[in-house]
C-alpha cells in the first residue's frame, strides 16, 4: 500500500470541486475561456484559505 499525503488525496481536481473561492474560480475560467491565461498568477492570504489548492 503506498502512502499519499492528505493533501494531495483530497485535493480538488476540477475547478467545480473548489469550495468557498467563488469569484477566484470564476475569473480563472474565463480568462482560459478567453484564451487569455496568464504566465504566473499570485495568490495570496492567511493559512488555510485555499491558496495551493486553487
């Protein structure tokens, strides 16, 4: 049996599955709707705000 951390276990694979980052969410699937992705994005907060998972 091989370990996987929790993090990556539960970790939303779909923007769909993301939880509580409404507008985060939104604005990043219009910009690839667009064809208008950016080369970094800078996401910043408290601890567990969803910064990695998003």
């Amino acid at each position: 049996m091989s370990y996987t951390a929790l993090y990556r276990k539960w970790r939303p694979e779909r923007f769909e599955d993301v939880k509580g980052q409404d507008a985060i969410v939104r604005t990043l699937k219009n910009q690839i709707a667009m064809g208008r992705i950016g080369h970094a994005y800078l996401f910043c907060g408290t601890r567990g705000t969803g910064k990695t998972t998003v």
